[in-house]
C-alpha cells in the first residue's frame, strides 16, 4: 500500500511530522535552522532527509533531488512582513517574509497535492485580515485552494490549552475542494493529571533509570508509553529557595496573586496572569512554553517547574519521541514544537482527502 510522503520545512524537533507520521504518513524530510532540532528531528525520524542550515541556501536542483514527489509539505514560515502599513514595499523585500517566500519557492518546484501552514493565531485577523487574504491570494496564484482555523489543540488529545492557525491547501488540479475543517475528530478533554501523574513516583528517589512498572490506566498513559516503559528526559530539578517558597503559597489553579506581598522584591501588581501559575491536575494546562528557569507555570503537585518530559507528554510527545540537545535547548525544541497529536487530527482529514 502506498506511503504518502511529507516534506517538513522550518521543522523544528518535529512536532507535526510525528502527527502526520502517527496518521501513516512517510516523513521522507526536514529543514531547519536549530542543530539540536535538526538532530532531534533525525534521530526520530531516521529515513528523512534532513537538513541543518539556512533554508534559502538549499538549491533549486537540490530540492528537486531530494523531495521530488512529495505529496505533502508542511511548516511554520513566519509570516509578519504582511502588513496594510507596508504595501509601498514590495512583499518579497521585506525581511520579515523571506522564509513564508521560501515557503513559496518549495511549493512551486515540488507542487505537492497538499499544503499546510501552521502560524500564531493572530495571522488571521491581524489588520483586519489583511495576512489572511495576502496569503490566500499568493497560494491562489499557484493553484491552491484554501481554507484555515483557528484551532484549540485541547479538543484533539492534547493536555493542555493551546490554539494556533492552521491553513490547509488542496492543489485545484487533484482536488476541485476546501479542507473541511468540520471532519476533523474531536477527542474527550485530557487532563494534567492524565499526562504526568504516574511520573510522581520518580520525584524523591530520582533514580538514574526512570521504568515504569505498572500499566498504563488511560488510553492517553498507554499511547504515551515507549515500548519498554523508559522515561528520558525526566530530571528533577528545584529552582532556588525563595522561588520555591513563593509557590509553595500558591494552590493548584492559582497564580502570583497568592504570594504573600512580602516575598517579593517590589509590590508590583501588574504580573501576567499566567506568572507563578501552579497546574491544576484536574484540567488542562496553560500553554507550554520555551523557558528553562524563566517558565512562568510549576507543578500540579511540587515546587518546581515540570521537567522536560513532563513538558513534552503535556505538548501529547510520547516517551518514544526522545530529545537531543542540552536541558535548555530540549525545553526550546518542546516549547516551539506543534502538538503531535493536533497535528495528527489534521493529518488523518488530509489522509481521507488523498485516499478519496
């Protein structure tokens, strides 16, 4: 049976590439600028092409050597440039778009059957739409029909509060047609707990080599287990003593607001709503972010942030999904990446529409 295949530019460690490769598709690349992605991404996805570097650099003929055939391309190509305060200047000048132009550039050597393009969820309304209709126009001279959502990664699997734009597009000539946003399949609510809550066991003891040894007791706790139940990534680490003394006031569900006014610095009432929030294990998380020691969000249950697998399994990373790079540099990679299972919600109505 045939593999439809999927070319991943601006990749990153390969959030949506594990999506589509979870829905049967063949990853057969990847390209991005970030070693340690680039590495992540190869040692997860070990027949791909994959590329460390500056995206322009890669030539037209090596495109075409490497990725001819590829049914899909998918990738996140920064997008800011499109603005009604910048149409005296042309597009493709502005900085600021060079790699959605690049984006552009793979599209039409390689004409995949499909696009997607995943993006903050601001490129849609951002100057009344401007971006949104920029972007429409320029894939619609090309031949490509679109259609695009803003999406909430917690109605698909994923543990945690999380919404990004997503643009599908279907070459006119394949398929006369809009991405039907309406066929993805919705999935029951996850919780924190459900993510991480059989990884408390490891907190005091820290052993070296993290095994599970129980079974798993949800459908999402056995689609997070690696084969031989391994836990990688999983450091337990404290920040310092008065940060843990700060959040130790704070209970689950709250936030900076429950700090006694005496431990801080300054009295200053103007923090982020999501500053020293504390994980409520009942319901999903707030948005995983880049940060190392700088995260704004702490543990359901101990005072610290959560690791880096406890990040990745709240992001819906399996535990056989392993990270390479520093402690740092795997937050980053996990932080940046698209929910696996987000992606693989759109990769399974994509895999309808190439198999009609």
């Amino acid at each position: 049976m045939k593999k439809y295949t999927v070319l991943d530019l601006f990749c990153g460690c390969g959030g949506i590439s594990y999506g589509f490769e979870l829905a049967g598709f063949k990853i057969i690349g990847g390209i991005d600028f970030n070693e340690d992605a680039t590495k992540t991404f190869k040692h997860n996805f070990k027949d791909a092409k994959v590329r460390h570097g500056y995206i322009e650099k890669v030539t037209d003929d090596e495109v075409l050597r490497d990725y001819g055939g590829v049914d899909v391309i998918v990738g996140g190509p920064p997008c800011q440039g499109f603005s009604t305060a910048n149409r005296w200047q042309k597009e493709e000048d502005d900085p600021r778009n060079k790699l959605f132009f690049e984006y552009i550039r793979f599209v039409k050597l390689l004409r995949p059957k499909i696009i997607l393009i995943e993006n903050v969820r601001g490129i849609l309304t951002r100057n009344n739409g401007y971006a949104k209709e920029r972007i429409t126009t320029i894939l619609g001279e090309e031949g490509y029909s679109l259609n695009m959502q803003v999406l909430d990664a917690s109605e698909y699997g994923v543990p945690q509060n999380r919404k990004r734009a997503i643009i599908v597009g279907v070459r006119n000539d394949y398929k006369d047609m809009l991405f039907d946003f309406a066929k993805l399949k919705k999935k029951p609510k996850v919780t924190v707990e459900d993510a991480i809550g059989e990884l408390y066991q490891f907190e005091q003891e820290n052993p070296e080599n993290k095994i599970l040894t129980e079974k798993p007791s949800t459908q999402y706790r056995k689609y997070l287990r690696a084969t031989d139940n391994e836990v990688l990534s999983h450091d337990v680490r404290y920040p310092a003593d008065i940060v843990q003394r700060r959040i130790s006031f704070v209970p689950q569900g709250g936030n900076w607001e429950d700090v006694p006014a005496e431990l801080w610095k300054n009295n200053r009432q103007n923090r982020h709503s999501s500053a020293y929030k504390r994980l409520d294990p009942n319901t999903q998380s707030c948005t995983i972010d880049t940060g190392n020691a700088h995260s704004n969000y702490f543990h359901p249950l101990f005072n610290r942030i959560p690791s880096v697998r406890e990040s990745a399994r709240l992001q819906s990373f399996s535990d056989r999904f392993e990270f390479m790079g520093s402690r740092g540099s795997q937050y980053k990679q996990v932080g940046n990446a698209v929910p696996p299972l987000l992606a693989k919600a759109i990769a399974d109505a994509i895999m309808e529409i190439l198999k009609s």
